[in-house]
C-alpha cells in the first residue's frame, strides 16, 4: 500500500512530506495489521515528518489520539481447532499490546473491547461482525461505526477480508 503524507515546507507551501510504500506491521498476508497512520494529542507541526507507524505498534491509540488501520480477517478454517484458535488470538492481542481489550472471549477467542469509537469499511471478502448478542454478515463498501462494545470479525468464507478501521480515542460511560 502506498500511503503519501503532505504537510508545508518553510515558506508555508503544501508539499508532499512522505510518498512511501507500507510494509506489514504485524501478522500474516490473511490476518494482519497494516498501520497507516496515528496521532497523540500533541500539536501538529506540519513542517516536520516523524512518521508515527516506525514507533512501536499497538492497537489501543493514546489518550486523544487516533490510529488508522488496514487489517484482514483470515476465514475461519485457517484458525484450526479450537485450542490452535485461541492461542492464535491470544498471541496476536498480546502482540499488538492489547491483552486488557480481551474482557470476555466466551463467544470468539478474537472478541475484545477497546475504548474507542471506531469507523469500519469493508473493503474486499465478506465478514461477520460478531456481538455478545447478534451477529451481522457485512459485504465491501458496508461501514461499521464500532462504539466501544466486545466484538469480533469472523470471516466465514474461503478467501481472507480486507477492512480499514480508523479508531479514536474515546471516554464511554457505561
């Protein structure tokens, strides 16, 4: 994926910072993670380029700030039994430094919680979204405004689901 990033130069003209091919931050070609962009509450200087996806990735953004996301949903059968699916989920929210998003798996070992509002498009493959009490098989150009509930995308098919989620730090009471 190509991601460009513009900004202005000293004389305050808008000019193209970054113009860079993204690599895989995390996960495999059929469920992974590709971090496009994110943002803290600190001031924007749009003079400087630090691009933000070389720091550490984790899922969760900072307190005021956002993260911008590919990711895909490998289908279901990929994840073998369901000893082999739980530990896959596990390790994956432990890589992406999201072990307390998991409040209750009982459902899907892939089910978590993050304080957030999150906006989903599909973009390729179809894909389940799965709730603690109903489900919703979701096609590409369908959108998801994910309000911070336990959830999980499970991916019925046969080929894997390409998803962009953008998720914005969030205060939620109750």
């Amino acid at each position: 994926m190509r991601r460009i990033v513009t900004g202005h130069d000293a004389q305050g003209r808008s000019v193209v910072l970054d113009d860079a091919v993204l690599a895989k931050r995390k996960g495999s070609a059929s469920r992974g993670v590709t971090e496009v962009w994110n943002t803290d509450p600190r001031p924007i200087d749009s003079q400087a380029f630090a691009d933000p996806v070389n720091l550490p990735f984790e899922l969760i953004p900072k307190p005021g700030g956002s993260k911008f996301l590919f990711f895909a949903v490998a289908p279901e059968s990929a994840d073998g039994d369901d000893e082999t699916a739980k530990a896959r989920a596990a390790a994956a929210f432990a890589s992406y430094g999201a072990d307390a998003a998991r409040p209750d798996t009982s459902i899907s070992p892939w089910m978590h919680k993050t304080k957030t509002i999150d906006y989903i498009i599909v973009l390729a493959g179809e894909v389940t979204l799965l709730l603690e009490g109903e489900e919703r098989t979701l096609k590409p150009f369908d959108v998801v405004i994910q309000r911070g509930t336990n959830h999980a995308w499970i991916n019925r098919g046969t080929e894997p689901a390409l998803l962009i989620a953008i998720l914005i730090d969030a205060d939620y009471s109750g």
